[in-house]
C-alpha cells in the first residue's frame, strides 16, 4: 500500500504496481528494486512506500526500519552477486532523477571502474576555514536539538 501517493512519481506508479518493476524485497513500509539503468548488475533502490522527496521528509519512525533493511539489502546483494563489498547512496533534490527517496546499493569489486565519488574532491583553504565550516555545521545542529 502507498501512503499518500504523487501521481506523477515514477516510484509511487511502482508501489502501486501501476508500472512494472524487478522486485526484490517489500514489506508493508519499503519496497526494493533493481534500477532499470544500473551502475552493474544488482544495483539496487531502496524506498519507503510513502511517497517522500528527500530523506529530510521521512518520517523519524521509517528511518530505523529503512536503515535495517538497507543492511539486510546490503547483505544480500554482496551474497547474490559475490560483490566484494558496496556503495550506497542518498541523493536529495541535486542528482535525484526521481523525487522520491530512494537508496542505491550497489554492488562493488575492486578496480570496476568506479572511482569513489563522482566529484572533484578539495582541500580546505587552511586549518581556520576548516574551523569556520565545522563550527557553522555543529551550531545548526544544536539549533536543530535543542
């Protein structure tokens, strides 16, 4: 069942079995699948059945029982494929061709060609503007709790 649908979600129109997908796991809040464009064969998506654009918007509730059948996918995945390990993935709103929260496993073998993260990696500027960005993030975290 999907809880509050979008109708023009690709990933709610699979819940509702609207369109065909190669499932590989659901219960009564998550639903696997295979990706129809894969990284390697056996990559996965993971989704809540509620339809949620980014992982800010799942409800606390879902995101233990979402986190543990992301290891139990996790697992399975290596098993089936003889992976030698995975990458998961989140993306909110940038790089998210579809907006619906999913997580990407993806099975993984030493030298498959993926190179970490698909982006240029930096150096902070120096120690002090490592310091600015470090105290920014942890004062909007104590906001956010407190």
């Amino acid at each position: 069942m999907n809880r509050n649908p979008d109708p023009d979600c690709l990933f709610c129109r699979i819940i509702s079995q609207e369109v065909a997908a190669a499932r590989v796991y659901e219960d009564a809040d998550l639903i696997a699948f295979l990706d129809i464009r894969p990284l390697f064969p056996g990559h996965v998506l993971l989704c809540p059945r509620m339809h949620c654009p980014t992982l800010l918007d799942l409800p606390h509730e879902l995101v233990g029982p979402m986190f543990s059948k992301a290891q139990l996918l996790t697992k399975a995945v290596e098993l089936a494929l003889e992976a030698e390990g995975t990458f998961l993935a989140i993306n909110n709103r940038i790089s998210q061709t579809v907006p619906h929260l999913h997580l990407h496993i993806v099975p993984r073998r030493r030298k498959d060609g993926l190179k970490g993260f698909f982006w240029p990696r930096a150096k902070y500027q120096d120690a002090a503007a490592m310091e600015a960005v470090r105290a920014a993030i942890e004062q909007q975290a104590r906001k956010l709790t407190g």
